[in-house]
C-alpha cells in the first residue's frame, strides 16, 4: 500500500487526483502542465507531501472536468466519474465526524470563491 506522510482529508485528496488523473489516461507531468506547476510539486501533492492550496485543487478541477469538491470524497473504485454532487454528498455520512466540520467549511470556502467569480 502507498505510504504517504499525511494521513486524513490530505491523503483522500491526494489519492482522488492520483486516481481521476490516471483513468482519465493523463501524465502527471501533463497534469503539472496543464495546472501551471511543476511536475515534481504535482509528485509531492500526489503522495502527500505538501499542503495543497485551494487555488491548486481547484485548477486540478478545472483541467480535469469535475468539481473540487469531488476531491473531498472517497472514489469507491468502480464509481463513475460523472457521478453527480447529490450522490457524493451522500458520501458525507462515511467522513470522521471530527473532520466534516473541516470539510462544509471547505466547501464554503469554494462555494463563495464561485460566488463572487461570477
């Protein structure tokens, strides 16, 4: 199993982009390109070694045509990609009650950065 440095929201995160990125058939250096970062701070966030800043996952998001918030919750492996947000949602329920406050918080923090962008 992968080692990661981090444990919790961190880790599912990273886990998420690694997976999406890899069934969407895209390079990690292609990703890190596409993104504007390189391709060996892209490693880093993958395997869990950097904090990853909102404005990262959310042009991770961007290139790879989901929502940031689908990072937020665990990929069950023969979960479509297309799922829709009231079925990840759904998802809350399996989140540790200490870190779903962490992660509505988050969420908001999103939901306002869309807000005021339009």
């Amino acid at each position: 199993m992968k080692q990661f440095k981090t444990k919790g929201l961190q880790q599912l995160v990273a886990l998420n982009i690694t997976e999406l990125r890899k069934k969407k058939n895209i390079l990690q250096k292609d990703l890190a390109l596409l993104v504007g970062i390189k391709q060996k701070d892209l490693s880093m966030i993958e395997n869990g070694y950097v904090d990853l800043q909102l404005s990262t996952l959310e042009k991770i998001a961007v290139v790879l045509k989901v929502p940031a918030e689908f990072f937020l919750l665990p990929i069950q492996s023969n979960e479509a990609i297309s799922c829709d947000f009231a079925n990840k949602a759904k998802l809350l329920d399996t989140i540790d009650k200490d870190k779903l406050g962490f992660v509505v918080n988050l969420l908001d923090i999103f939901i306002d950065n869309r807000v005021q962008q339009s």
